[in-house]
C-alpha cells in the first residue's frame, strides 16, 4: 500500500526511552512542542512504513540524527494519535522521522558472509546515509557512508522475503566488513520521500553494497 500522507497539527516529539527498570518509568519532556506536518503509514511486502515530516518546528533541545522518537498529535478533524518510536532522520528545523517494522521472522536467521542470495530491486534511493549504532547500553552512532544512490531490495527466496538496500555510490566515511550488525539507513525515494530501515546487516561491504534486514530483539 503506497503510503498517503495526512496532515496533523498540535505534534509533540518526544525523547523514546525504553523503560525496564519496574515501577514508575522517568519524566520524559517533548523537544518539540505544537508542530504541524505531515503523517503517513504505508506497507510493502511483509514491511510497515511509518513517516512523520514536520514544518518550522522549534526545537527545545536538538535532535540527534538516527536517535530515536515518538510523537503524538491530532489530524485535520481532530482524532488523536500516538506514533510507533522512529528514527529522526532529518534534523534541521523541518525535522523528518521514519522507521521500518518487519512483520515476520524466519526460522533460519543464519548469516552466511560468502553466500550472496539473489535479489530483486524495490525501487531506487538517492541522499543514502550509512551508519552503525553501538549495542546496548552504549549510545551514539559511527557514520559510515554519506551522500551514498542505491537502490531497496529484497531477496529472490525466504520466508519471508528479506528486504534491504544495495549502496552503490556514497563516501565511504568509516570500515564495512561482511557481518557488521546494528547498520541504519535513511535516504530518498523517487518521490522525495525519507525511506528508513533499521537493524541490518553487511552482507557485501564492496561495490555495490548490500545490507539485508537483520532479524531478532532488537526490531
């Protein structure tokens, strides 16, 4: 389904924090507040899309790219709704956030580094921005293509079909290896609009580039 954006007002951002500590979670304070924009869901294949663009939005404290958010808002006739956490993909004051959420998982999850499977191309994607999260409880990023074209793509076999992006342009800021876990991609599609897909995994650090959807605990 092609996602239809709507548009929301009254948007407020904020920090998303993974509370499993028991007991009454921490106070968590908006770092946007009033906003309007844009809100869209759209699915693809066995994948949800969600993306929220905002307009003039003043920041109370910075975002930082690739960290993580919720929002909740209002649409035109006044219905209410709270985002799923997403990534901010864009920081600038018309903020842009985005996460992707496979549904299924496989029963072979085995990564195979010398075993390239077939795939097929989803559509093209230009402004590819690679970086790699550090596993928990570390945060932060380390950013390892920029400015990257490429295309989204999904594998020819599987159950499901696994989905990720062949990168087949960009500076190469940081090292890929085959293997490396925890990799986050945002870019544009034909449209112009954010694609983001998170928990991937380096099946080919060469030319072209190829990340495959890593499944497991962390989606």
């Amino acid at each position: 389904m092609q996602p239809i954006p709507r548009k929301v007002k009254n948007v407020n951002v904020y920090p998303y924090i993974d509370w499993k500590g028991g007991g009454i979670g921490p106070v968590i304070l908006p770092v946007i507040e009033g906003a309007s924009g844009t809100y869209a869901v759209g699915t693809l294949l066995t994948s949800i899309f969600y993306n929220l663009n905002l307009t003039d939005a003043t920041q109370k404290n910075k975002l930082g790219v690739h960290q993580k958010y919720f929002a909740t808002g209002e649409t035109e006739d006044g219905s209410s709704f709270t985002t799923p956490w997403m990534y901010c993909t864009n920081t600038s004051d018309n903020p842009e956030f985005g996460r992707t959420i496979t549904l299924l998982k496989p029963e072979n999850d085995t990564f195979n580094a010398e075993a390239l499977p077939e795939y097929i191309t989803l559509g093209p994607l230009t402004d590819i921005t690679v970086t790699q999260s550090f596993p928990p409880p570390a945060i932060g990023e380390i950013l390892l293509i920029e400015n990257g074209s490429g295309n989204v793509i999904a594998t020819r076999t599987g159950t499901p079909h696994e989905m990720g992006v062949e990168v087949k342009s960009g500076n190469r800021v940081g090292p890929l290896r085959p293997g490396l876990k925890n990799i986050m991609i945002t870019g544009k599609n034909k449209d112009g609009q954010t694609f983001t897909m998170g928990n991937l995994t380096c099946i080919n650090p060469n030319e072209p580039a190829i990340f495959l959807h890593q499944f497991g605990p962390f989606e």
